[in-house]
C-alpha cells in the first residue's frame, strides 16, 4: 500500500506507472515517453503483474525514455488496432479530426498495458495540489483524534470504481480510488473510517438531485465526496452545474449539518473520442466559487493535465475515453489524500 499511494510528484522513484506501446503507421514502435526523464529502470512489468520483461532484451533505457526494440517480447497495439479503418460496433467511437479511435469498457485496455518502476531525476510538470483539511474542521478533528468516520461517495462511473481491475475482476484487483483513500486515512491516522459508496455510472448532477436523499442524505456522511462532471459536460451548463451541487448539498446538510463535502473535479476526457471534450474544463473553474469552510475542492483536472503533459491518454486509461486505469486510479487517490492532509 505504501508504494501504490506514494505520490507521483515526490520524490526520485516511480513505482509502476502504466504504458501501452502502440507501433506507428509503419510498423514502428516510438520510444516511450514516462512521466520523469528516467535513470534506471527497476522493472517492466504487464499490468496484471504476471510477466517481467527482461532489460536488454525485451527494452532499454534510452535518453530517458523506453526503447522497445523489434525483436521485443512486450506486446503493442498496432496502429489499425487503435484507429480502425472501419467502424467497430460498440468498440470505436469517432476520432476528431476523422476515423475512429477504439474503445472498450472491461479488462481490453488493461490487458495490453505495461507498467514501469524506476530511478529519475525529473520534477513534476505542475502545480503540486494544495492540502486543504483546515477548510474541513470537523474531519480534521475526526482524523486527529482517531474517531470514527462515515465517508460517502457520491457521483459518476469514474466514482463507482469503472475499469478498476478489482472491478473488472483481473489481476491485480486494485481496489478504486475511493478503497484506497480510506484504507489510507485509516493506516495514516489510526481511525475507523466506514465508507459508503453510493455512485452510479452514467448519471450527472440532475440525477444527483433526484437521488440525493438515498444515496447521499440518508446514509448520514461525516465527509460526502461529490465525483460529478465528466457526463454533465455534454449537455448541462456550468450554472445548472453549480446549481445542481448546491442543492445536493443543501439536501444533505438538512439531514446532517455536521456534514462537510468534498467536491471533486474531474479528469479529462480523450480529446481524440470526437464529442467527449466539453466543458469540464469550465466546471474546473466554477467549483472553487464553491469551496468555504465546510466545503474543499479537490482538483483532479489540474493533476490529470500535469500528467498529460508528457504522458499519451492511452497509458492512463481504463477505456481510452473517459475512466483512469489503475494507476490514475492511484493519482485520484493520493490527490484527494493531499487534499485530506496526507502527503
């Protein structure tokens, strides 16, 4: 547990970050561009941590970056396989700019991906999220004194543990984000932390609303995590956001004043899946005219922009549209862990 919620931007060492080599038009595979320049490789591993790969043979470190030479025993996506020339049902979606761009919900994308330890000497291409437990008084409190904590979670597929591979049901069943932030908090501070989640994929903040009172209300959180945006970006604008949030909030605060709420705001979507980018961005924004005493952000949209300064979408992803795969999964959690002041 200690190495999978060490943070991606601390320190020297890299534990297991994912990759998925994809070979060119014309059949060649890039050198593979990591999060930090790297200095020493410690292991290449397939994602479900059955294979090693052998340095020398199956890679080398070059300038860096991965080498994967022809003669390789890492598998990669060919060029075809990821931008099929001809519509898949159920398996492309349109890619911006022309073509199609595969998808796939399930273990498809996690099977083909690799992950890396290594050694570097690089920093982190963004601004380092902020802890904010003093805006949350009452789970300060909570977590200081080692007492119990209810902790609800609340939102979209992305929240309700999507392409997870404990979910998906394949090695090496990674708990979701949310598993991991509380089995932390309670390692960290020593308290019974109940978590409770309640989130459903495909729903936005309209459906928040509706459903509020079960999901969220009645289940008397101490701290409520609000994972919504990546599906009401499409279609609702960011006032009807914002108002949607508020009256979540509102409705559980009702039944439990003592309540204080996270909000989170999403990863990106894959520019490349024609139609998914929207204003998630703008939502990103708008979240922080709500945070108070009682009410902290957590900016996963900032850190997700940080990695995707260096890294492809594909090498984070559970379906290469909108869900983290289960290292994103691990930077989710240990940014919501920053913001609960851990790390």
């Amino acid at each position: 547990m200690a190495n999978l919620m060490f943070p991606v931007w601390r320190g020297r060492y890299m534990y297991r970050e994912s990759f998925l080599p994809l070979s060119d038009e014309d059949g060649r595979v890039e050198d593979i561009t990591l999060l930090y320049p790297a200095v020493r490789i410690e292991e290449v591993l397939s994602a479900d941590l059955r294979v090693r790969f052998e340095e020398g043979r199956d890679y080398t470190l070059v300038d860096g970056r991965l080498h994967i030479p022809e003669t390789s025993a890492i598998p990669h996506m060919t060029w075809e396989e990821y931008y099929p020339p001809e519509a898949i049902p159920g398996g492309t979606f349109e890619r911006t700019g022309g073509g199609y761009i595969r998808f796939s919900e399930g273990a498809f994308y996690h099977e083909r991906q690799m992950v890396v330890s290594y050694v570097h000497e690089g920093s982190w291409p963004g601004s380092v999220p902020p802890g904010k437990l003093n805006l949350l008084p009452r789970t300060e409190k909570k977590l200081t004194f080692g007492e119990p904590i209810r902790v609800v979670f609340f939102g979209d597929s992305i929240t309700a543990r999507a392409n997870a591979s404990a979910m998906t049901g394949i090695s090496p069943f990674q708990p979701d984000w949310c598993q991991l932030t509380c089995e932390t908090l309670e390692e960290r501070y020593g308290c019974p932390v109940t978590r409770v989640n309640t989130a459903v994929g495909g729903t936005t903040t309209r459906w928040g609303v509706e459903e509020v009172n079960p999901r969220a209300a009645e289940q008397k959180p101490d701290l409520l995590v609000l994972g919504f945006g990546m599906n009401d970006a499409g279609g609702i604008e960011t006032e009807e956001y914002l108002s949607n949030l508020k009256a979540i909030m509102g409705a559980v605060l009702r039944l439990n004043p003592a309540c204080e709420v996270v909000l989170m705001s999403t990863m990106l979507p894959n520019r490349e899946a024609k139609g998914f980018f929207a204003r998630q961005k703008e939502y990103q924004s708008a979240l922080y005219t709500l945070e108070k005493r009682g009410v902290a952000v957590c900016d996963m949209t900032d850190v997700h922009e940080a990695l995707l300064k260096r890294k492809a979408y594909r090498d984070m992803t559970g379906n290469n549209v909108n869900h983290p795969n289960d290292f994103l999964s691990r930077v989710y959690a240990q940014t919501l862990l920053k913001t609960l002041g851990v790390h």
